[in-house]
C-alpha cells in the first residue's frame, strides 16, 4: 500500500507539477516567433528540456527551426529538426508533418542537399494538401512553392521555377498577402527575364508597379524599380538618358533606408548591390565615367559570391580605366574579369558535369527501379495466374465431386423414391386386403344369418307356400341387395360408385339392376330377385347398355362391359 502511494504521488510531481508551465513557454513563444523571432527564441532556449515530455520536445524543435530560418540562420545539419519529424511521422498531424518536412527540407538547401531538399518540400506540400481551412498552413504552402521555385531557378530549371513561382503567388493573393504575392510576381519576372522574354519580364512588373510604390516596405519598391529599368536596359525599348531618367525617380529615402540599416538581410543586400550596378551601367552608358567607377565599385563590396553578371562589372570598370589612360587598374579589372569568367566556366563546367552525371545516375537507378517493377509484376502476375490455375482446377475438381455426389444423391432418392412407392403401393394393398377381408366378413356374417333364417323358416313352416314367400322376401331386402352392392364394388373396382357418378338421373331400380349385373347375376338369377320375368330382364339389360354407349361418361367402355 505505501509503494502504490509513493508511485501515484510521484506521477502527480513528474505530471502535473511541470506541464502547464512549459506548455506557457512554447504557448508565449510560438505567439510572438512571427514578429519577434529573437524574443521567442530566447524563450524556447530558457526551457528546461528534460521536463518536457516527447510531443512538447518535437514541438519546440520545430519552433526553434522557424526561429532560426525567420532570423535567416543557416543550420546544414539536420539534427535539430530531424528528431521532431521523427516524431510527428508517428504521432503528428497533417499540418504539423508538413512543417516539420518544410524545415527539414530547408535544412538540406543550406547542406546544398538538393536532391533531399526536394524531397522534404515536395512531402511538405503533400501533407499541407490534406490540410483544409487552416490559414497557417496555407501560407506554409505558398512559403514551400516559393522556396521551391528558387531552388529550381538557381539550377536553372526555368520551367518548374516559373510554375512554383506562379503557384506561390496566386496562392498569396487568394490569402490576401498582397507584398508576399508581390515578391512571387517579381520572382517569376526574373526567371522570365532569364529565359530571354524581357518583354514578359517587363509586363509582370508593371502589372504591380503601382501597387509596389504604395507599399510600406522599401525593398519591394526599390527592388521593383530597379529591376524594371535592369529589364529595359536588355530589351533596348528605351534610351540610356530615358533610364537615367526613370532611375531618378526612384525613392532616395528608401535607398538611404536601406543603408542605414546595420542588420540587413540577403534580399535588402541584393537590391541595393543591384541598384548600385544598375546605376554604374546607366552612368557607363551616358559617358558619366566617375559617376559609373563609384557605383560599380559600391555594388561589388556589397557581392559575396561572383556571377557571370558581376563578372561583367569587372569588364566595365576595365573598360572605364582604360579610357581614362588608367592601364594597370585597367589590367587589374581585366584579369579579375578573366579569371572571374574562367572559374565561373569552370564552376558551370563542373555543375554540368555534376547535373549529367546525376541525371545520368537518376535515369540508370529509374531504369532499374522500373525494370524490378516490371519483374516484379511479372512476378505477381505469373504467381496470379498459377494461384488462378490452381484455384480454378480446385474449382473444377470440387464441382466434378459435387456433381458426382449428386449424382449419387439422386440414384439414392431416386431408389428411396421407388422404396416409397413400393412401399405406399403395398400399405394400400394391404388396406384393400383388410378392406376386402372385413367386407367379405361382413358378407359371410349376413349369408349366415340368411341362412339361419331359412333354417328355422323350414323347420317352422316345412315345404309350404309360406316359404316360398319367405325365401322371395330375403331376396328381395334391402339389406341382401345392399350387400350385392358392396360385393360389387369391392370385386370390380367400385363399378357402381363410380356408375352412379358419371350417369346420374337413373332410377333406383335401374340402379339395383345395374349392380346384380355387375356381381356377375344371370338374368334367370335377377328375375327372380327382383321379380322380373325373364323378357323384361333382357330387354331392361339392352335398354341400359345402348344408354351407357351413348352417353358422355369417361368410363363408359369399362361400364359396358358388363353388359355384354
């Protein structure tokens, strides 16, 4: 009794003494990550982790890798988020899946895993789609097509990019993020632009120029102006002095802004390095050679890694040198422009190789995938159709049986039926027997009587007229003709009964008549019984047979038999 006490206050203590304090921390800290990413990631690291339980330890390593990727913290390694998507592919929700493949996902882009990057967007977006009405997670959704379609684009896959870029766009407008949608139009117009079609580049910007300028963030407006008058530099619609011109106009303040931040981000940093050498080349293309070297050298301070277009400022301030008669600083940018474009032919060399040989893999491994699926359904379909040949012989031998055994079945009712007929055949001959024995008991029965009676008639009245009348008189009753008729039916299958039946209207007499022909009387033996001279008895025999012949009776042949 006292260890089951122990054990149940000690579950209270680990349970319900930390819980709701910890699950305040992660409450307080999710609610602000958004806006204030450092404040809740000083929270999440003041909790204590070994209070927490599996699910809230998942979660807050989600909530650290929102925080980090908010705070644009690069983390290669998946350490952090890795345990947390372990757990929620066990116990989590769809959305929570879903973010937690987003992070990792994001996690690998940093590793420059692509190939795993992919992989935890694309699962991300499957399970965000099994997510309805939670706005959260439509704009995890729309956050994955964007960082896709980078991914995509820094690849130079131009068409998926393209169509991620689309996707997230639409998809923030229908949330009504307007900037956020904004960026995915701008994103879209510079795969565009680097597919050539500047004048498609140059219709999706202006279709939200207007709405950028009235935006309260200084980056989208700059990096929308200076991105517009970049795509009229390449299509050639415009004068060097007429984008000179539209360079002006764009907002000093938000430049100004953008420099005097000390925590600037990727993108603020991209548009300024961008608007310092869009200036540089406006300034190169108006013979302002000065005003060209000052924003050209600005703008490739601010570059951390060198493209085939920043390789191009290079060229230009040797160009400029070498016009102002500055031959070694004209060298000087000559070489790094050499150099710069020999090892970014050499990177792109190597990218290329590195993308063949990849592709190359990937097509040998769906190769080989695709041809163990193929012998794998051969496989199937080969063991299905062994398992259907065997079946079906299964089948076909248990119907054989079945057929036999009803076979035999019915040889066995047929054999229990002719039982039974034997069997009723023979109780109803034995129940005429019994019948035909009680009758003929009966028959003998009233012949004894008849005699006795004439016994004692004889001895009374000796050989006397009184006999004679006595004698006519038993032959004559009802009774001795009633058992003439009994005698009758029973010996000729119920001739009278059945004569009655089929040919009524006779008289009775005719009727009694009919029944001592049919016992086998002679005429001689039925005048005398009915007392009918012998004339009358052959002619009444005829009368009644030509009637029997000519009537509709169905048994008028057995009847007139009789009466031959």
């Amino acid at each position: 009794m006292t260890r089951l006490l122990y054990i149940a206050v000690l579950a209270v203590w680990l349970t319900g003494c930390r819980t709701p304090a910890t699950d305040a921390q992660l409450d307080a800290a999710q609610a602000v990550i958004e806006e204030q990413p450092d404040s809740a990631l000083r929270i999440l690291r003041s909790v204590d982790t070994m209070q927490l339980s599996p699910a809230e330890k998942a979660r807050r390593r989600v909530l650290l890798s929102q925080g980090y990727s908010l705070k644009n913290v690069d983390i290669a390694s998946d350490s952090l988020i890795a345990p947390a998507l372990a757990w929620y592919e066990r116990h989590g929700t769809a959305a929570e899946r879903a973010k937690a493949w987003a992070y990792y996902g994001a996690v690998h882009v940093n590793a420059d895993e692509l190939d795993k990057a992919v992989e935890g967007y694309t699962t991300a977006l499957r399970y965000a789609g099994r997510v309805r009405g939670d706005r959260a997670t439509d704009k995890l959704r729309a956050a994955i097509y964007h960082n896709l379609g980078v991914l995509f684009s820094n690849q130079s896959y131009h068409a998926q990019a393209e169509e991620y870029f689309d996707r997230a766009a639409t998809l923030y407008g229908e949330l009504g993020e307007e900037e956020s949608r904004m960026f995915g139009v701008l994103m879209k117009s510079m795969v565009v632009f680097t597919q050539h079609r500047y004048d498609e580049a140059i219709t999706l910007l202006e279709s939200i120029r207007k709405e950028a300028a009235r935006s309260e963030n200084p980056e989208l407006r700059v990096f929308v102006e200076t991105y517009l008058i970049h795509y009229r530099v390449y299509a050639g619609s415009c004068t060097p002095e007429k984008l000179l011109e539209d360079r002006n106009r764009i907002d000093r303040r938000d430049i100004d802004s953008l420099r005097r931040r000390n925590d600037k981000t990727l993108n603020e940093n991209a548009s300024l390095m961008m608007y310092d050498a869009l200036c540089g080349i406006l300034f190169f293309n108006t013979n302002q050679p000065d005003s060209a070297s000052f924003y050209l050298h600005r703008s490739l301070r601010a570059v951390d890694k060198h493209t085939s277009g920043t390789a191009g400022l290079f060229y230009i301030l040797a160009d400029i040198y070498k016009t102002q008669g500055m031959v070694d600083s004209a060298y000087y940018y000559q070489a790094c422009y050499v150099g710069l474009q020999d090892s970014i032919y050499r990177a792109e060399r190597t990218q290329q190789v590195a993308e063949l040989e990849l592709r190359h893999r990937s097509q040998y491994e769906m190769g080989l995938l695709e041809t163990r699926q193929r012998y794998q359904l051969w496989i199937f379909v080969l063991a299905g159709l062994l398992l259907s040949g065997g079946l079906g012989w299964g089948i076909v031998s248990y119907r054989r049986r079945l057929h036999r055994r009803e076979e035999q079945l019915g040889e066995y009712l047929g054999l229990l039926e002719s039982y039974r007929e034997s069997h009723d055949s023979l109780t109803s001959r034995l129940q005429a027997n019994d019948e035909r024995e009680a009758a003929v008991k009966r028959l003998l029965e009233g012949r004894m009587a008849v005699i006795r009676d004439i016994a004692s008639t004889y001895y009374l009245y000796g050989e006397t007229r009184r006999l004679t009348e006595k004698m006519k008189e038993l032959a004559l009753s009802p009774a001795m003709l009633a058992d003439v008729v009994r005698m009758a039916d029973l010996y000729n299958d119920n001739a009278v009964g059945r004569l009655r039946a089929q040919l009524p209207g006779w008289t009775e007499r005719n009727y009694e008549f009919a029944a001592l022909v049919v016992a086998g009387f002679s005429p001689q033996e039925i005048s005398v019984m009915l007392d009918m001279t012998l004339n009358g008895v052959y002619t009444l025999k005829s009368k009644l047979k030509r009637r029997i012949v000519e009537s509709q009776a169905a048994d008028k042949a057995f009847f007139a038999r009789f009466f031959e």
